[in-house]
C-alpha cells in the first residue's frame, strides 16, 4: 500500500503509514513502479490533478491522524470539478 496525506510537508520516496505522500499523482506514480496496488487517501482537500493508473486501486476515506482507521464519518469519494480541476472528497453516498 502507499499512503497519502494531504497535511503532510513532502513528497519525497515514503513506504511508511506515518510518512505518507503530500500528493496522489506521485502516490499513484510511486504504486505503479513498485507494482504496488492499492493507495489509501487521508481526507482532506487535494488541490491537483491526477490520472488513474490501470492497476492501481485508490480509497479515501481514511484518517492518517487516527491510524489510517476508515471511519463512516469520512469522505469516501472523490469528485473533480471541471471548471476548476480541484478534487475535494465527498461524503459517503449511498446506492
């Protein structure tokens, strides 16, 4: 798993829960050459863009505050706005 936390102050190489990724682009660029699969995203507002990777499995939803627990209070999706390309986490919707 690679982890990312948009509190967090950079981006450099991390493999560890405590040291997650600043950003989701370098996260899912980091899963995709070290074949790892999923990446778990802290909730908060992420202002970029980025592209999903065949392969790659991405999951908001999570605190890096508390353990990186999924709790059902928290944003589970993410939603991009076309007129502004930000991406900001939606509360959980149900089918």
């Amino acid at each position: 798993m690679v982890f990312v936390d948009v509190q967090n102050k950079s981006d450099k190489p991390r493999w560890l829960a405590s040291k997650p990724f600043k950003s989701i682009q370098k996260a899912i660029k980091i899963a995709k050459v070290a074949h790892k699969h999923i990446v778990l995203v802290s909730t908060g507002e992420y202002k970029e863009a980025f592209t999903v990777e065949d392969g790659i499995s991405i999951y908001g939803g999570y605190s890096a505050s508390k353990g990186w627990k999924r709790m059902g209070t928290f944003p589970k999706f993410l939603e991009r706005s076309i007129q502004t390309d930000l991406v900001w986490a939606l509360p959980e919707k149900t089918c």
